[in-house]
C-alpha cells in the first residue's frame, strides 16, 4: 500500500506500508521534509525508515492497554496497528495522516477537528456496546505523543528539557514546574510522557508554547476506597519518579503559587463534586480536606526550598 504522510494539507513523503502490520517497508519520493514528525532523522534528504516506523507505531493503542486483546477480537484485527491504516493515522493531537496514493482525500473532508468521526472504537475499548457494522473511523485508534528514545546518562526529565532547548519551545520551565505542582494537589498517577506536549503551528512550524494541562482523570485517588485516601502518603507518579515526594524536587520555584486563593480550595471542589450515585457526600468532603492538606504541604515546600536559597546565598558570601 502506497500512501503520502500529509501534515495537514502539506505532502511530507511517500511511504509504502505492509497492508497487514502497517509497518513502513520503503521510504519513496520526498516532498516537504521540514515538515516531518519532531525527531525524525533526514539529514541524508531521506527520512530514516526506523524512526518514521518508531513514531508511526507510537501513534497505536499500545499492546499494555487492559482489555486490548479482547477489544480488537471485537473489531476484527490482529494488532493494534492495523488500526492506525483504518483511520488514515488520524489523531487529534497533530494533523499528521496518511493519504493513499491517487486518492482524492483532502484533510477539510476527514480530519476530525471538522468532522463526524464513529464513538465504536471508544465503546468497545471501554466495554460498552457497539454497533452491530462496527465503523473504524475514530480517534480512539491513535494515542497522542512520541518521545524519541533516550540516552541512559540523562534522565527523562533531563531529556526533555534538553529537547524542548533544542526546539525552542517557550515557556517550559515553568509549565513543568506549574504541571507538576498541580499533579502533585490532585494526586495525579498517570503524567506520562503521552499527557503533556507543545503546540506548534502547522502551517509556519513555529512552536507556540506548552499545550495546557490534559488527561488527568486518574486523579483524586481514584483507584482508593474513601477511608484509603491518605494524603500525606506517597503517590504513584510519573513520568521522571515513581513518587511525587522525588517529582516534587523538580520543581524550581514555589514562589509564584497563590496560598491566599488556594485557601479556598476546597469550597470550589465541593461546588464541583454534586453527590450522585457514583460519588457520596462523604467522599467530597474527604477528598476536600485532603486536597487543602496537599496545599499545606507545597506551603511547606516552599518554605524549605526559601531556607535553603537563603543558606546557599550566606555561604555564597562567605567565600
């Protein structure tokens, strides 16, 4: 199968690809190269086949998801990444796709921005029903992010920082150091390297900064019993530690947190959390109280990482 990775409207590079695994067999004829995925090699003027195949997989369901075996039985594929040619590769993290050679396709007339795209895929992957005609045309057979693999003397947080140096993106610094200060209030277990990104402009390829925070639904000790919830206790955290009490060394600079405002924390998520059959009154209220006890903490924070500026400006002096 013969097709053109598009961004956008824009022709990057002629692939062709294994109908049956998706995989990249052959880079042919190359169009716009400036406008390849982030970390793709093309020194050479030819795209490397291995990192156009790494990114092209990364865009799949990935084979760890629960219930993915039993998901695609229900959809009539193999693997994961048969899906990805069901949809064209479309995503809605980019606007990257694959346009099949001669085909007539344009993005205004199948991207999902603009377009109706089928909840089938979604449904099954979270156990609901499906339509009896199953429709493939979904979203829901593209994760969002790839990180090129890195080197073992950097550590991930490191690498990305480096990375995002390197392609200019504004602003890092201090989103991570704001990302990471609110995954540490809502308890948040799952930041991986797929839940936070930069926008770039797809016509002029200029980086416009961080993208806001998203995906934070395994939040809030979702996964505990109310009288589990412990919010002095460590979390499960990602993506540079396994807990938030090392994630939290990350962070450069408390200074900028607004304690007055977050005093009253916890009246807006009870405005938020109505009681329903899902979530009583108590678990509002405990939830409420742990999130302002997490706000006692980052105060703490604050106040060790001010000692210990004012130690090292004294010892500074001293020399």
């Amino acid at each position: 199968m013969k097709c053109i990775l598009m961004n956008k409207n824009m022709p990057v590079v002629e692939l062709e690809l294994d109908e049956d695994t998706a995989t990249i067999l052959k880079v042919g004829k190359t169009y716009e190269l400036d406008f390849l995925p982030v970390g793709i090699d093309a020194k050479t003027g030819i795209p490397n086949k291995k990192e156009l195949n790494e990114w092209w997989f990364g865009r799949s369901i990935p084979v760890s998801r629960s219930g993915i075996r039993a998901a695609l039985e229900r959809m009539g594929v193999w693997h994961s990444e048969q899906l990805l040619l069901r949809c064209y590769g479309l995503s809605m993290s980019d606007q990257y796709w694959m346009k099949p050679v001669d085909s007539e396709l344009e993005w205004k007339n199948i991207n999902f921005f603009e377009n109706e795209f089928s909840d089938d895929v979604g449904n099954i992957l979270f156990g609901q029903p499906a339509g009896q005609d199953i429709d493939l045309m979904s979203p829901c057979n593209t994760s969002d992010g790839w990180l090129k693999k890195m080197e073992n003397y950097f550590s991930s947080y490191e690498h990305f920082m480096n990375a995002c140096g390197r392609l200019g993106i504004p602003g890092i610094k201090e989103f991570m150091d704001y990302m990471l200060v609110f995954d540490y209030l809502m308890a948040n277990t799952d930041r991986h390297f797929g839940n936070f990104g930069a926008i770039r402009d797809v016509e002029s390829l200029e980086w416009i900064g961080p993208a806001p925070v998203f995906d934070s639904g395994t939040s809030l000790w979702h996964d505990k019993l109310t009288r589990a919830i412990n919010p002095s206790g460590e979390v499960e955290t990602k993506p540079s530690y396994s807990n938030d009490s090392r994630q939290m060394e990350l962070v450069s600079d408390f200074s900028w947190l607004p304690f007055e405002e977050l005093r009253y924390l916890k009246d807006d998520i009870r405005e938020i959390f109505v009681p329903t059959e899902f979530i009583d009154e108590e678990r509002i209220e405990v939830l409420s109280n742990a999130v302002i006890s997490r706000v006692g903490e980052l105060q703490g924070m604050e106040m060790e990482q001010k000692k210990q500026y004012t130690l090292g400006s004294i010892d500074h002096s001293k020399k």
